[in-house]
C-alpha cells in the first residue's frame, strides 16, 4: 500500500521472511524468539508447499503455554536488538519510522531517534490482551506509547487507550482499517471465482469461520454451537479456512461427530475466501479480544452477514439486528441462536447486506483509507 503512494519503504522485520516483497531493503531482527518455529517452503512436482517443522508443531500444540513464555522472557531480548536496530537507523536515515503493532514491533521502534517521527499502529489485542499479560509487557507497552509521536488504529477504542497507556494527548491519531481498506472493485471480480462450482452445494444454509484457531478466538464455543443449528437446520454446511490439519478443530469435529457438516479448509487465497464470503450466508468472528478483523470488513463487502462477539471494538462497525448480530461470549447456546434467527429471517440478510455496502463504502473504502494515510504520514514529513 505504501508505495503506491510514492514511499520509498525499508523494512525491519521481527519475523523471518520468506516472501518477496515490495521494498528497497529488509533486515531481520527476531526479537522475542520470533525465529522460533519459521515455516520452511519445500518444492515439490505438483507445486510449492510450506512444511512446518516439528518445532512449529510443538508451538501450535502448546500455544498458550509457548505465549505464556514469550510474555515472559520476549521483554528481556529487546534491548540487545534495540542497539542492532538503532545501527540500522543510523544507517539508513528515514524520514519516519512507523511500527506496524506494539509486540514487539513497537517495543523496537521505541529506540528510534527522537528526531525521527516514530508512528505506532495498534493492532486489535495489543492493549487488552498483551498489555494487560504481565508487569513486563506493561512497562514496555507504556514505554512505546510514551515515545509514539502519532498512532493510527482500527478502531476508536484503541486510541482512546492509547492515552491511557502513555499517548501524549496532543499526539496525532487515525483510525482506519488495518488492512488497507477494502476494493469494491477486486471484491465483486472474486464473483467470477466461484468458490462452490456446483449449485447442489448450496442447497442449504452456508455458514463460514474464517478466524482460523487462534489463543483470543472462542473455537470451542463456536463448534459446541454447532450441534444445535444442525437439530433445526441439517443441510446447513459450515466451512473454517485455516483450520486444515489443525488439531484442536479436528477434535471438536470428531468429538461432537461434525464430519458430515463441517469442512476444515487449508488458507485460502483472498480471491476465494471472498467468494466463499459471496456464497455464504453468514460469517462468524467469535473472539475475546479483537480490533476491526479484515475478515469481518470482508464479509460484510461481500453480503455474508456477521455475527460476532459483543466485544466494545465491534460495536463500531455492527448494529444488533441492523447489520449483523453480537452474542455474549462464552455461551454456544447464545451463539447457536444467533445463527438460527439470522437463517430463519432472509429478509433480514438482504437488508444487512444493503447497509453493510454503504458502512463499508462510507468507512473503509480504500481510496478513502489510502488518502487518509498519505495526509496523516505528510504531517511528519
């Protein structure tokens, strides 16, 4: 995105990377173990494919435990790479340095020359979830806020505690989507895709999970609703992109006998997970902690109704029983009424579908979003 604005980019990564990528120059610091379980692409005759090392396993197996860790032990690397870093800057001289989250971008950012314009963006759970970890995650949360001389999240929420956590109050802040924004344009061309080739597919209701398992994602409470809607409505079809070969899916699948309902997708591509969003009726988002999702700003582009948490951050973008629903946490019987009153009410979809067109074009459409950054990075420049 930033340079189809004209930005010459440097990218420092905490994170290895295996992709190419549009920038002048990139370094890798892998602040906090980030190192530790690096997917390896392994070519084969049919195509490429990602082999993820047995030490990637034991990290997606024990993920609570291995965050636990991180919390504990990430803090104590950052000053080692923060004297690698500030070489970096040294040599390289930009005109800004913008940390794309706090863990632990922004906890190496944070050493960027007072000179330099140091731009933080926040992500969903930086505040609620990793802050809030432990005293260690506290001072280094507040230390990068203390620093930040402007800050952009997704939501309102998030710069509101922003000020908390340390923002001087007289600090520039935007709020847009952390995903760029969204492209009509390229949304309605995944039309074509197709995700479901033949209409028998579509006989019954289509519900999707596009969230993938995650430590903040309520995964157990979204299959323990599923029996439920499959009581009143059998036909139903439920699809989870990224949870292919993911052991805490495939149990619940197995354990509430899903087999015949429910398809673990591998990741898609964004043109078919869009399509799939086309095809579908409803899309869930059920998370403890979370900004704006990409995902729920997608869905909602394509005419799949969301039902999400009723978490503070998504009370900006949905309405209850105007444009999607929120349900209370932690309760699958909640959950599992929601996707039965929404399939009992197509008019209702359609209606949502029409207002969630104009949200989106009104708050997120991406020429709009592209502007608002290039405006916000030229009041440091």
């Amino acid at each position: 995105m930033l340079e189809k604005l004209g930005f010459k980019i440097s990218l420092v990564s905490t994170y290895p990377i295996n992709d190419e990528l549009n920038v002048d120059q990139t370094f890798i610091l892998p602040v906090a173990f980030s190192n530790a379980g690096k997917i390896q692409n392994v070519s084969t005759n049919a195509s490429p494919r990602k082999k993820i090392p047995f030490r990637k396993q034991l990290i997606q197996q024990f993920r609570p435990l291995v965050l636990q860790i991180r919390y504990n032990l990430g803090p104590s690397t950052i000053s080692k790479f923060g004297r690698i870093y500030k070489n970096i800057i040294a040599d390289i001289k930009p005109d800004i340095v913008h940390s794309l989250r706090i863990p632990y971008e922004g906890m190496l950012g944070k050493y960027t020359p007072t000179e330099i314009p140091f731009l933080v963006s926040i992500w969903g759970n930086d505040f609620t979830l990793h802050a809030n970890a432990n005293k260690k995650m506290a001072v280094q949360t507040r230390e990068v806020m203390t620093r930040a001389d402007g800050v952009l999240a997704d939501t309102i929420r998030d710069i509101n505690l922003s000020f908390f956590w340390g923002l001087n109050q007289g600090k520039p802040t935007l709020v847009v989507p952390g995903g760029g924004g969204i492209s009509f344009d390229e949304i309605n061309a995944a039309k074509n895709e197709k995700f479901f080739a033949s209409s028998d597919q579509l006989k019954g209701p289509v519900i999707v999970n596009p969230r993938g398992i995650r430590s903040y994602a309520q995964t157990d409470v979204f299959f323990q609703a599923l029996p439920m809607v499959l009581t009143r409505f059998p036909e139903a079809k439920i699809y989870c992109p990224a949870m292919e070969g993911k052991d805490e899916a495939i149990k619940w699948v197995n354990q509430l006998n899903l087999q015949n309902s429910v398809t673990l997708l591998p990741s898609l591509s964004q043109k078919m997970l869009w399509s799939l969003f086309h095809q579908s009726d409803i899309s869930i988002s059920l998370t403890s902690h979370d900004g704006t999702p990409n995902t729920l700003l997608e869905a909602m582009a394509c005419g799949c109704l969301p039902i999400a948490g009723d978490i503070e951050s998504l009370r900006e973008w949905i309405t209850p029983g105007v444009n999607g629903l929120l349900v209370e946490l932690n309760k699958p019987q909640a959950l599992a009424d929601g996707i039965i009153s929404v399939i009992q009410n197509p008019e209702f979809k359609q209606k949502a579908a029409l207002t969630n067109s104009i949200r989106i074009k009104e708050k997120a459409e991406i020429n709009q979003v592209h502007q608002s950054i290039f405006e916000f990075y030229q009041r440091f420049l």
